[in-house]
C-alpha cells in the first residue's frame, strides 16, 4: 500500500482533527484526544508555530497516523532537538512502515529548523515501538518524571 506523508499548516485542520481522533484510538485515550479538541484558532495558529510540527500518513485521503513534535532550542549551542511528542499508526496500518515513513518525513524537517537530532521517548513494555525506535537510533536509558504543578 503505497502511503504519502506531509507535514501539515493552518489551512489543514481537517486532517489534525482526524489525527487526534487516531491517536485517540491508536492509545485507548479518547478522552485525552478528543474530550476537549481546541478551538480551530488555536488549531490553526498552533500549526502556523515553527515550534510545533505534525506531520499526516494518508492513504489516499484518510489519515492513518501521524506525529506531533517540538522544535526545542538550546542554550548551550545555536542548534536545536525536537521531540516527537506522539506518534501512532492506525491498527489496520501498522507493521507497513508508515511509522518510519512519518520518521523519515521529520527529518528534513527538524533539519531545516536548526535540530541536530530527533529524541522520542518510549514505554518500557511497548514492544513495537522500542523496536521501531532502536532500528532508527541510539538508545538511551533514562528514567523519566512528571512533576505536578498543584
């Protein structure tokens, strides 16, 4: 099945808005991703970010997965990372490739934006994408913490 990738702007909040529901599906977190989409102008202006990137998988004109990532500055170096912040794949399109085809999609992209590299992280027992990811790059064991602000 031939799938074409392509990083979105403001005039594609259709696509966006099938994307949230794909990862709403692709990580059993419906609520997550679709209890409280964002109105279209923040959509749209998020998408316009030179921070913020989100790149479509299509087949044909469905959206079948897709990545969103940030564009992070240093201050040690005039360089920057992005980080993919999620990505998924439809069920019925997964083990095709389409999440490296949305990786190697990425890459032009976060070069033209300055980045030296592309980090991402990965839950110890998700199989498949500790796979993925280690085809593609370096790991690196770190153990991660989430600081409430209450």
């Amino acid at each position: 099945m031939p799938y074409s990738f392509r990083a979105l702007d403001g005039g594609d909040l259709a696509a966006l808005k099938r994307l949230l529901a794909t990862f709403g599906d692709a990580f059993d977190a419906h609520d997550t991703y679709q209890g409280a989409v964002p109105s279209d102008d923040y959509l749209r202006a998020l998408l316009d970010r030179p921070a913020f990137i989100a790149i479509a998988a299509f087949d044909a004109d469905e959206v079948v997965g897709g990545l969103a990532a940030y564009v992070l500055e240093k201050f040690e170096r005039e360089r920057s990372e992005v980080y993919i912040y999620d990505l998924a794949v439809a069920e019925r399109h997964r083990r095709r490739g389409v999440a490296t085809g949305l990786i190697m999609a990425l890459k032009p992209i976060a070069k033209a934006r300055g980045a030296w590299v592309i980090f991402v992280q990965a839950d110890r027992g998700d199989a498949a994408a500790l796979a993925l990811y280690e085809s593609l790059g370096t790991r690196e064991d770190v153990v991660h913490f989430d600081i409430r602000l209450d």
